[in-house]
C-alpha cells in the first residue's frame, strides 16, 4: 500500500513525462557513436549542465590512455554527486553514453528522436539514452519531493561500453569512482523490461585459433599441407565433442532468453588461404595456392558455476589431442577478450529495494534475470570490488542496435517511479 507522500512522488514523474522525452530526445541528437567515439563530450556536457544547475558537483573525466583515446576522439566521462542533509549511503545510477553505429533499414531519422505512437524512436533510444533521461527525472522528482535524503546520490554518463567499457566504467573504476566508501549501491539503467531486474551475466571468452599448413600449387596439392583442412578437423571436434558437452550444462543463473542457460559457443569468422585480390577485381580468378593458414575467431559465453582457465585449459586439451591424432597438425591460439560471469546476491539490499519498487509500482513481482551478453556491470564488481549493483531500465534489449530503435514513454516513466522508489529506500533504510 502507498502512502501520500508516496503517492505523490508517483504523480511528480507522471507530470514529467513530456520532460523526460525531450531530454530523451535532447541526448539522441547527439551522435556519440562508437566506434570512433564521436560527441562524448558533448553528451556528458549535456548531462552535466543539467545536474549541474540541480546542484550537483560535476566532474567531468577524460579516460587518458585508455583503448581508443586520442585527441581526435578522448573517451570523455561525467559524473554528477549531490550530497544530502546528513551522512549515509551513496546510490549511483550510471548509464552509457556511447552509441553503435546505425547500420541500413532504418524508416526514420536515427538521431532525430522522433515520438509517436507513445515511443521515442531513435538510435540509443533504447540502449540506453532512454534509461540516462528516466534514471536523471527520477532523482530530480525525488529531491523536489521534499524528503530527508542522507547520504549522496550520483549519476554518471561513461563512455565506451559497447566496446567493453575499458574507456569508462572500468577507468573510473581503477581511480576509485566505483568502490566503497565513495559508493555504496549501483544501478543501471540498461534496457531489461521494467518487470525484470538483472543481477548479473554471463561471462564472456573470445579467442583466436590458427592452423598452420604448408603452401603449395593448387595442381598439386600432395606437396602441400592444407591448413584450411586441419581448421574443418577442428570444426568436427566442435560439433562431436563441445557442443554435446555444452548443451548438458546446467546453470543457477537467471539467465534470459532460456536458451542461454547453458555455455555457448559461436564460430564469428573463418579466414583461410591467400587473399583473393585479383578475384575481387573485374573478371579476376584466385591465386591457385594450399592454404597455409586458416584462422577462426569464436566466441565462448560462459556459466557462474565456470571457471575461465578450466575452459581455456580444456579448449588447449581438445586441440592438444588433435595435434596427437592427425598428422602435420599444428595450431597456434592466442586471447583476444575476456570477462568472467558475475551475479549479485539476490539478497543484496539493492536488489531487493529495487525488485520491492517494481511490486509496489507495477502491482506484480520482479523477475530476477541475468543478462547473455556483459555490460557494464562487470567492471564494477571485478574492478571496484562492489557487488550491491544491478541493471535496471526502460527498454526491451532484443530492440538494442536495431533499425527503428524505440524505448516506450510509459515503460519510461514506469521505470523512473521505480528508481525513484529504490533510491529512496536504499538512502533512509525503509527498503
């Protein structure tokens, strides 16, 4: 049941729904694509200003010597803290400024954040431009209500989280942004459902396997070693021996969609032999050559109840035993990303302030889910060594990186009520 001061709190959200869809809109415009890594600055200088005028100390940071930073594009970071009437916990909503890129099929402008239908279309709508403006209307609804807020409330615009967050989260988190006593509770606004919050994902190994041949005239194949045959050896192995073996895990994870509640694996791209130049040009043919290279970038997704060097060392093993059993086959194997799964305790005061919002603002249970795919999360918990921190947000992820991106303006505002709520009892201890 609600009270008025509550209720009241509820209604200040509602009146602002034209407000949150313009600044929705407002930081659509700005086309912080990455990669490069286009306008962070003026994304974060947006964010800033507004908090800014709200009260908020504002810092704005440049992830120097992080991947990807130069002076043509610096990886620019802010992060906006105001202070309560007395000491107490600090609740953090951190959201991503950067963007992918927006790709053909759209039948809209992609940066002109246009509303209809009761959507905001746009690219970053969804992920997650939408949750920043609800996760901002929220804290601000939240201190015009009134309430004795203790401790501090801090909102961040990082960059660089659509390719691994080494420029953003993780930079502030290596300097302390994201560790207690500075920190307290987490939340992010990624695009999960409003019914649904996320306390973690899956972990994440990509890597690169190369066989190694010997080169020889395509007429004669017998002189040479064909590399390109000792991948498919690998390929065989694949199908025989892992897949059957990863389809019989099981996982105590959340994880969404179902199909995920087991490791995967996926081949990304297969590269073998020489380069067909001249076959790429008008009327050319391929060079007539044995491979002597074939190379292979996958991507292995992996379980909490994993551990990240039992995986690696049984990977090895499998092509160790191939190195055994077919002649002349060499291979050479080398990392090329990896996160470990993480998941927050359901327990976990966060979780249960935010899944409790959900109940009392939608009338029905949160589902506690876990991600098939990282985010920013990870850095937090591996880094800043937080793990009272989950992902919350407007938005359905299967709309992610689409054409025709959109974030619903109730699930906006639905989704503001309940950060509102969170933050509320995770500040004053009524959670």
């Amino acid at each position: 049941m609600t009270h008025p001061a509550e209720d009241a709190l509820m209604a200040a959200i509602e009146a602002r729904a034209d407000e949150m869809v313009a600044l929705t809109r407002d930081l659509i415009a700005i086309p912080s694509v990455n990669p490069p890594g286009d306008f962070y600055r003026d994304c974060a200088e947006l964010i800033g200003a507004r908090l800014g005028a709200r009260g908020f100390a504002v810092d704005y940071l440049r992830a120097e010597g992080s991947p990807g930073d130069s002076d043509r594009y610096p990886r620019w970071n802010v992060v906006a803290r105001r202070e309560g009437a007395s000491s107490g916990p600090c609740v953090h909503f951190n959201g991503h400024i950067d963007v992918v890129a927006t790709g053909e099929g759209w039948t809209c402008a992609p940066f002109e954040g246009l509303v209809k239908d009761g959507r905001v279309y746009g690219r970053g709508a969804c992920d997650m431009k939408g949750g920043i403006a609800a996760a901002i209307v929220a804290v601000e609804a939240l201190i015009d209500s009134g309430a004795p807020l203790p401790g501090a409330i801090e909102i961040s615009g990082t960059g660089d989280e659509e390719s691994g967050g080494y420029g953003g989260v993780a930079w502030l988190a290596e300097r302390g942004w994201f560790s207690k006593p500075k920190v307290d509770h987490v939340i992010i606004p990624e695009p999960l459902n409003v019914d649904r919050v996320c306390i973690g994902h899956r972990g994440v190994w990509w890597g690169e396997i190369e066989t190694h041949g010997r080169i020889a005239h395509g007429s004669m194949p017998f002189l040479g070693d064909s590399a390109i045959r000792h991948m498919s050896a690998v390929l065989e192995a694949f199908e025989t021996e892992v897949y059957p073996a990863l389809a019989g895990q099981a996982t105590a994870m959340p994880v969404e969609p179902a199909g995920a509640r087991q490791p995967t694996l996926n081949i990304n791209s297969l590269h073998g032999g020489q380069p067909d130049v001249a076959a790429d040009a008008a009327g050319g043919l391929p060079a007539p050559l044995v491979a002597d290279a074939c190379r292979m970038v996958f991507d292995r997704r992996l379980l909490i109840e994993e551990d990240l060097d039992g995986v690696k060392a049984r990977m090895r093993g499998l092509l160790d035993g191939l190195a055994q059993r077919r002649p002349g086959f060499r291979y050479s194997m080398r990392d090329l990303f990896e996160v470990r799964p993480s998941m927050t305790e359901p327990e976990r005061p966060v979780v249960r302030a935010t899944a409790e919002a959900v109940r009392r603002v939608l009338g029905r249970e949160a589902a506690l889910i876990c991600s098939p795919g990282t985010y920013d999360q990870k850095h937090v918990d591996r880094i800043g060594k937080l793990r009272d921190c989950i992902a919350y947000g407007p938005g359905i992820l299967d709309l992610a990186h689409q054409p025709d991106e959109y974030v619903e303006i109730a699930d906006m505002v639905a989704s503001a009520k309940v950060m509102a709520l969170a933050a509320y009892a995770l500040l004053t201890g009524e959670g």
